[in-house]
C-alpha cells in the first residue's frame, strides 16, 4: 500500500497543476531545513535572513515537504501544538531559464504564510487551503539562493475556517489531527514578460459551445500578442484559431460542430468522462513566448421541473462523504496514486460522486475525478464559532476556492456551509442568516453553472438542492419518513429544523445528504460510529437497511452515505483507514446501486 512508504523517501514529484500546466517546472518538494518557533521571536531575529546555505543556525531540524509536522510522513510526528513554525531550503534556477521571469507556487499552507526569497519578502498570504504565488526573478541572485517560509496557524481559534482539525491536542469523536505549514506542493515556473496567467472554461451544452475567457499577464503601455487557441479531441483538432489580444482579458466563445448530441456523444459524465484537451500558445513576433496544456468537459448541472438534472436528464446521485485523510499523512495524500486509488475504489462499490467533506481536496483528486469520472461537491473547510474576523477570513477564501476549481467539470455543486458550522445560531441570529445568504449568493456570483446548497444538512434559506442529514438506523423508520415530501419535511432529524428564517420548501430535489455511518472494526481496537455491525454479515445486512429506503423513497433524489474510509478514532467506513475494504467490493456495490432494492 502507498502508505507504507518510507517517510524519509517519500516525494511528492507529480506536477501539482493538471490543469494548467506548462513543460518547464522546478519542483520544491522534499527536505527543508525547519524549526518550530513557539516563542514567536524568528521574525524578530532576522530568521529569514538566516544563511544561505541549507541548515541556517536557526533551523535545528528537517522536514519532508509537502507533509505536515504532526504528520509521519513529514519525518517528524509531533501532534503538539506549535503554531508558528520556520521553513528553509536553497534551490538554483536551470541555466536554461536566464533571460526570463520566475513564479514561485504554494499549492496551500495551513494557516497565514509569509515568504522570503534571499532575506527579501517574497509574499504574504492568508487561507489554509487555496494557492498562492509571486513573481521572484528580481530577488534572485547568480548560483544558489535561499527560500525561508513562516507559517502560522491558530490552532485553538474557533473562528477559523479550520474544517475536521481538532482544537484539542488529541483527536477524538468525528475530529482529527491538525495540519499546520505547507501541505501541498511547492514549485517554479518560468514565464516570458508577457505569458498567459489564467484561463476559464465555461461549457454551454445546450449550444454546443465553449467559452474562454483568457488572461495574459505583461500588456500593458499598449502591448500586444497573438494568442493560438487548439481545441481537440481524443487527438482530433476540432477548433484551431489565433486572435490579436490587445487587453488583459479577452473572452471568446468557440462552437464546438464536431459531434450531435443525441446519444449524449462527447458529453463529460460519471459514464463517460469525455474530455477536449487544450494547447495554449502566446506568441509575438512570431515567436512563442507561453505555452500551456489544460482540458475542459462539456456538462451541464441543471433542476428542471423539480427534477436534479445532468445534462439535461434527471440522474441519481449516489455519492460517499470522503474525507481526504491519509494515516501517515493526515490532509496529504502520500501520493498521486493514492489519489486516483480512492477514486477507483470510490467507483468500483458502485458510486458516482463523492462529497468531498470539510476540506479543499487537493488538484490531483479533482483531475483523477475529471479523467476517470467521478462527480464532486466541492465543500469548504468550515469555522465553528460566527464572528466578522470569521466572515471577513472565510469569504475570501471561498471566492479563492471557486477560482481554483471552476474550470473542473467534475465538480457539480459548491457547498459553503456544513451543519450550521460558523453559523451555529442560525436559527434565529438574523446576522448568521443573512450569512449564509450571501455565502449563496456571493457564490452563484462567481459562478452561475453549478448548484449551491444554502447549509448542508439542515437550517436552509435560499438554496438549490435541499439536503438533509439523517443519521436513523432503522429501515421502517427510514422508509415511513422518506415516502411523502410532507413526512419528510415534518421530520427533525437531530432535532433540526430543516427550514429557518421565515423560508419554506420551494420545490427543490431533495438528498439526503449524509447518513449510515455504520461502525465496523476489522481490528482490535475500538472506535467510533452512529451506529455498528458486529462482523461482515451484520455490517452488509444493516448497510442494506439504510441504503434501500433511499432507493424505494419517491421524493429522494440521491444520497450521501458516511463515509469512504475510517479516519483515525472513527471506523464508519466502508474502506479501512489503510484502503482495504471491510466487505467484498461487489457485495458492497450491489446495495450502492440499488440492486439490493430492486431498483
């Protein structure tokens, strides 16, 4: 299994960006010099201007980057709690990118990051799980030079968008380990003065077209270039074309005449995960400045007539809470293996979606979800506590978080808030409703194309879908509860109301949006669950009574069922922690696929 790997030997080489990806890149994993600085006195003694060779005298340990200290990967294993900690390595840039600026990229550092490159401030970034870069070539210098990180994270504050990550030093209940300092992958690009910085993919499958909007960063003072746009499929060109660009944002909308629709053709879904690859070239005076390789899919997520719609025909969501934890990794995959193996196992017991729950997954699981076919809800890692120091961090990192992901066609629905997290008043502080509204709003701003689900679970205002968390055991209890929409909104299960602020159902598909949570050891050692099985047998058999009555209900329109894998104390899953399945993947797929009902 990848997470048997030697600590000390694991890397993280893959490229960190699928989707946006160019040929020349300098990958900054592995050993960093580091030192925990509990005392927070490094900024203050100049550790950033430590000694440019690896192991300044302010740095006494190493680290396996991108993996967390409390981490085993990482080489260190400290679960203690130690909020500011110090990174340092030394890199040199390839003699073949002289001449050219270099863009230094974080995947993500949990929580605020400030970043030197040879004793100059390089960057200064806030958010746990989104990316961030700078333009470094003037702070460079001939041979070898120094890059110092601070991270810092707060590690008891409730009002941070902090996800699963418990605020107590050991794990327990449906908490887990803490991550603190870089946790995703750390690397160099070089670019021209002018080169292409971003690009979105907007797919209208009712007109058969794509829109690009494109971003070329260096124009200014009345600067132009040509950009070449090449448009293919499974090695067929099916669009070619260069354009002047003359503003840093241009849009274009490019009509896609190479398939009819019927039959579904070169449509992206969980059956058939149809992508265009994409070459980008930024050219001027006939020489290519930029080059970039991306991919997007033609999906449509759409409700029509109270029906959930993909492309265009209502389909079933049978989707499992996957909360990206590894054993020895803790939010770090130990590879891009185990990535897609989770996305494989995910299909092979039947499923066609995940929940990713209270985290921002990685880039590598969204591009295996994208080639292999998996739908996803894309969530974000929620606070507990309301406060406007919470609204002002977790807003920002909201909008990051739809940018980063907008252009995945695996991602379906966006969820901002989980079980009134942050919000845990929202039943009558109109402040924390209000919140939540414009969390809804804020994100059908940003993006139009998905839906969005107001408070996953309960509590709901406006929202596209309405979800519901219900966690019953019984199967008669079940199967009464979900046969009419009225028994079901009646219900309160945990006592919540579904509805709060003066809303009311407004005709929305209904799923039911995590549930089962069945505890099955295969160890000796006990954990924790809602409910639990006592060997094999019992566990297929009591999994059946909760996965049947979402399938005979007339009004449930999909489901989520908790979870994928144990993580840590909790052995709810249907993989242990380590990936092996508690029941034979077929028997397990049988049930996720209605065959069990009849279905």
């Amino acid at each position: 299994m990848n997470q048997m790997l030697d600590p000390i030997k694991t890397r993280r080489m893959e490229y960190p960006r699928p989707q946006f990806t160019r040929q020349q890149w300098l990958c900054l994993n592995g050993e960093w010099a580091f030192n925990f600085d509990d005392a927070n006195v490094g900024e203050s003694q100049g550790w950033y201007r430590d000694s440019l060779s690896l192991g300044g005298s302010s740095f006494d340990r190493t680290i396996q980057v991108p993996f967390t200290f409390q981490s085993k990967f990482s080489g260190i294993e400290d679960p203690g709690f130690h909020d500011v900690v110090w990174y340092q390595r030394s890199f040199e840039i390839p003699a073949n990118w002289k001449g050219k600026e270099t863009i230094l990229h974080f995947g993500a550092v949990d929580y605020c990051a400030k970043v030197w490159v040879n004793g100059q401030l390089a960057a200064v970034h806030e958010g746990g799980h989104t990316p961030f870069s700078a333009a470094i070539g003037s702070l460079l210098q001939e041979g070898v030079n120094t890059l110092v990180v601070r991270a810092e994270d707060f590690s008891r504050d409730l009002t941070l968008p902090r996800g699963k990550q418990y605020w107590l030093e050991k794990s327990a209940s449906i908490f887990y380990t803490r991550t603190t300092g870089i946790w995703q992958s750390v690397w160099l690009e070089p670019v021209s003065a002018v080169y292409l910085k971003k690009v979105t993919f907007t797919p209208d499958i009712d007109r058969n077209e794509i829109r690009l909007r494109t971003f070329v960063e260096g124009l200014e003072g009345g600067k132009e270039c040509q950009l070449q746009v090449s448009i293919s499929f499974r090695g067929t060109v099916i669009s070619d074309d260069v354009y002047t660009v003359k503003h840093g944002e241009e849009s274009r909308v490019v009509g896609l005449k190479d398939f009819a629709e019927h039959g579904l053709g070169r449509l992206w879904s969980p059956e058939h995960p149809n992508l265009y690859d994409v070459t980008f070239k930024v050219i001027q005076k006939a020489q290519t400045l930029d080059e970039v390789s991306s991919y997007f899919g033609m999906r449509k997520v759409s409700v029509e007539d109270g029906k959930l719609c993909l492309n265009n025909r209502p389909y079933y969501q049978r989707l499992v809470l996957d909360q990206g934890y590894f054993p020895d990794g803790v939010l770090t995959a130990p590879s891009d293996e185990a990535m897609k193996q989770d996305v494989e196992l995910t299909k092979a017991m039947g499923f066609n979606g995940v929940r990713k729950h209270q985290k921002t997954e990685d880039p590598r699981f969204l591009y295996w979800c994208d080639q292999l076919g998996l739908l996803v809800w894309g969530e974000a890692a929620n606070a507990y506590e309301y406060s406007e120091e919470y609204v002002r961090r977790f807003t920002k990192e909201w909008m990051d978080i739809i940018e980063r992901d907008y252009n995945h066609p695996c991602i379906v629905t966006w969820v901002p808030l989980n079980e009134s997290w942050g919000i845990p008043n929202v039943q009558i502080d109109k402040r924390q409703q209000q919140h939540g509204l414009a969390m809804y709003h804020l994100t059908k701003s940003l993006d139009e194309t998905r839906l969005v689900v107001y408070n996953d679970g309960w509590e709901q205002m406006t929202t596209d879908l309405l979800t519901i968390h219900d966690y019953e055991s019984s199967q008669k209890v079940l199967e009464a509860r979900y046969a009419t929409m009225d028994t079901a909104l009646s219900a309160m299960p945990a006592n919540r109301r579904i509805f709060v602020g003066g809303a009311s159902y407004q005709g929305q598909p209904m799923l039911i949006s995590e549930f089962g949570g069945i505890a099955f050891k295969k160890s000796d050692w006990d954990g924790w669950g809602y409910s639990g099985a006592d060997n094999e047998e019992d566990f297929l058999r009591k999994l059946a009574a909760v996965v049947n009555p979402m399938f005979t209900s007339p009004v449930v329109q999909g489901f989520c069922y908790t979870q994928l894998t144990d993580v840590e104390q909790e052995i709810n899953g249907l993989l242990t922690y380590d990936r092996q399945p508690k029941a034979p993947l077929e028997e397990i797929r049988k049930i996720m696929t209605g065959q069990e009902a009849g279905r």
